[in-house]
C-alpha cells in the first residue's frame, strides 16, 4: 500500500471497526500472529510493517520517529480511514503516541505496550540502571558495525535473550524476524532508527521537547512488571501533558502481545479506558 513517500506492507484479517497493530523493533508484524485472531470477530485488524521493517520500503531516511508517524497517517488516508483504534509494541506504542499528538482527530483511543511516553521526565537518569541491557542500542547505531553485526544470528539471540524473548520464541519464530533484518537495506534502517533517537531524539526529549504539546487522545500505557528495559519509574511525568491517560502493570516482560496474548487482546477490545 502506498502511504506517501514509501510503500508499506500491511497485513489485514476480519472485517468490522479498524484497529491498527504497530510493531516494534527487531520485529514486523509477526508479533501480532496471537493477538490477530482474538480480535477480527468484530474489527478489521491491520498490521503494517513499519518503514524499514518487515516487507516495507527501506529507503536511506534519517528514521526519525515523526517520519514513521507521518507514514502512519499516510497510511490511513490510503486506505480511507476517517478514525481507528491505535495499537503499538516497543516503539510501535512511542510513534503510537506521535500519531496521537499529530493527529487527535484519526484515534479512537492509543494503547502502548512496553515503551516509555514523550514526556518522560528524566529519560537518562531513568535508564541509568538498565544501560547493561540497552548496550545494544550504541552497536545497533553504529555506521557500518551495526548494520554489520545484524548479519549474525547470535547478535540477534543475544538481544532476544536479554529481553526475554528467547523464553517465549520457537527457533523458526525468531527467525521470522532475523531472517528479514538480515537484509542490508533493513539492517541499514534499523541502524538509523537508533543512531537519530540517540544522537537527536533522546537529547531532545531529555530537554523537554514535547512538553507543549498535549495528549487528547484516551489512552492506556500498559508495561510488564518483570519488563527488563521499561519499568514502573520510567513512565512517571505524563499527568500534567495528558487529558485521559492511565498506566498498568501486568504480568509478563518486554514482549507481551507474545508472552500474554490474552490478556493483550482482552485490553486491546476494552479500549483506553
């Protein structure tokens, strides 16, 4: 499907209200396989890959995270999608969010999964603790290394690992994933996405970049309470920037629409509030 600049793949079942299924990285939109058949009894599930992932357009952009939520929007003026209820993983919720901010008037309501929000008041200081488990992220923005390094099958089981996924994961599942970002114009995408949120997007969020904007949109930010990378202390700030929005904790980590697909989907039809 053409949504402006880049043509993305989607992935659609059912028939009924539309709800959009963001993934996050290193996935596409796999991780919504447990998720997809709880949910088309009443509503059109569509799963995009994002720009750069899955069987979408990989060109050499700066992955800055507004240009994925343009592409979002992008998207629902190509299917001709007036409103639809937003869902997002990783950092499928953080340009959940964007969407959100950027255009109120197309969400129902957000629900992010496993991702810290834009307003997060001291983003560094809160990740202090986890650098250990977040050392990929300096490897995966690395020109040449890190497009490099996503070559290898074990830099993948190493990341899975850490957050849990290889509890959770098949053999043939994770290679769903690695399978495709073995590619080099994903590799080279991943690379970016991370090399523009370390050297741009973090410091700007640290100095309070989103704080005149606000959150109109009902939603709900929903973390794992064993999340090795998002954790309860990470996702305070938000009160004073969001009309109607509420955090929970579940049981499971990172990787929840795999690890709980049941109780995803069940949050996912009560909507944001």
């Amino acid at each position: 499907m053409q949504a402006g600049a880049v043509r993305l793949h989607v992935a659609e079942a059912g028939a009924g209200d539309p709800i959009v299924l963001l993934h996050g990285w290193p996935q596409h939109w796999y991780c919504w396989r447990r998720i997809i058949p709880r949910l088309v009894g009443e509503h059109r599930v569509l799963c995009p890959d994002l720009r750069g992932s899955g069987w979408s357009d990989a060109p050499r952009s700066s992955y800055a995270k507004n240009e994925l939520a343009d592409d979002v929007i992008a998207l629902l003026d190509a299917l001709e999608l007036d409103r639809v209820r937003l869902v997002g993983h990783d950092w499928g919720g953080f340009i959940g969010f964007l969407v959100a901010l950027r255009a109120p008037e197309r969400i129902r309501d957000l629900i992010a999964f496993s991702i810290v929000h834009p307003w997060a008041s001291r983003p560094r200081t809160a990740m202090l603790p986890r650098l250990p488990l977040l050392a990929y992220q300096p490897l995966v923005a690395t020109p040449f290394l890190g497009p490099l390094a996503q070559r290898f099958p074990p830099f993948y089981d190493a990341i899975f690992a850490l957050a849990g996924g290889s509890r959770i994961w098949s053999a043939e599942e994770r290679d769903v994933f690695t399978d495709v970002l073995r590619d080099p114009a994903r590799a080279e995408a991943a690379s970016r996405l991370y090399r523009t949120f370390l050297l741009r997007e973090l410091p700007a969020i640290a100095r309070g970049s989103y704080a005149r904007q606000r959150l109109t949109v009902p939603t709900r930010l929903v973390i794992g309470r064993s999340d090795p990378v998002v954790t309860a202390t990470s996702v305070h700030g938000f009160e004073a920037h969001a009309d109607d929005m509420s955090v929970e904790l579940i049981d499971g980590g990172h990787f929840l629409p795999e690890e709980r697909p049941g109780a995803v989907a069940a949050r996912i039809l009560a909507g944001a509030n």
